[in-house]
C-alpha cells in the first residue's frame, strides 16, 4: 500500500513544488488542494497518512485545521510550514498537536525527512495498536 499525503497551501507555486519533491524523491502518492476547506473534506474522506499544511491560509488557517484534523483522526501527523515563523506560532502549532513545524524557505532533504519520520511513527502506532489489542486476548 502506497503512502498518501495530503498538501494544503494557499500558494499554488508551494504546491506544485511540493508535489513535484515528493514525486520525484518517494514511492509516496500526494494529493494536493489550495483550499483549507476542501482539505478538510479530503481528510474526512481519509486515507491519507500525513498532512501538510501552510500556517496562514484564507478560511481556515494551518492550526484550525489541525484542529480539525485532529478532531477526526487523532494519529495523522500534520506538519506546519510556513514563511511568517515566530516563536509563538510555533509553539501554538505543536501545542495543539502539529508534528513538526517547517519554516519556508525549506531544503527539500528537510520536508522529506520529515514526512518519512511521520511515516514512520504512524507504522509505529499502528503497530503498537495491534500489540496492545494481542495482548489484551492473550490475558483475556
């Protein structure tokens, strides 16, 4: 089963770059949007193992949808990029439960790092889901 990301930045250049990266440098599938809300929607739909979002976006910004991400799967990884970084949205964004937090302009080694990171500690609490599940049958 191939990786999905979902992308959201209000910035279409940002998105073609990002899609292009990820085509490019990963087996992973991206599917990209230029609206928080439709975003929204897409996660709604799920399947998707992580989701980048910009921080400062029309309609709904980075954090509120990560909030509202959160609200309906707990374990997607969001990451946060944004080109207005301060200490106080950074530290807003993974209060509330962000990832990681990515300030533009970025190396693509930095967003792919991250992104197999967040991969990789999604397969973690799956797997770490099923053990618990085993062994509540073996004790019960």
């Amino acid at each position: 089963m191939t990786e999905k990301i979902l992308a959201v930045d209000d910035e279409p250049d940002m998105l073609k770059l990002l899609s292009m990266i990820i085509k490019d440098k990963t087996p992973y599938e991206i599917v990209t949007t230029n609206n928080p809300l439709e975003a929204l929607e897409l996660a709604k739909q799920g399947g998707f193992d992580v989701v980048v979002a910009d921080l400062k976006m029309p309609g709904l910004d980075g954090v509120e949808l990560l909030e509202a991400i959160r609200g309906i799967n707990e374990d997607t990884p969001v990451i946060i990029i944004t080109a207005y970084s301060s200490a106080e949205s950074a530290t807003e964004a993974m209060q509330k439960g962000a990832f990681d937090f990515i300030t533009k302009p970025f190396r693509k080694e930095q967003i792919l790092y991250t992104i197999d990171r967040a991969l990789k500690w999604v397969k973690l609490q799956n797997e770490n889901r099923m053990l618990k599940e085993r062994f509540k049958k073996v004790e019960g």
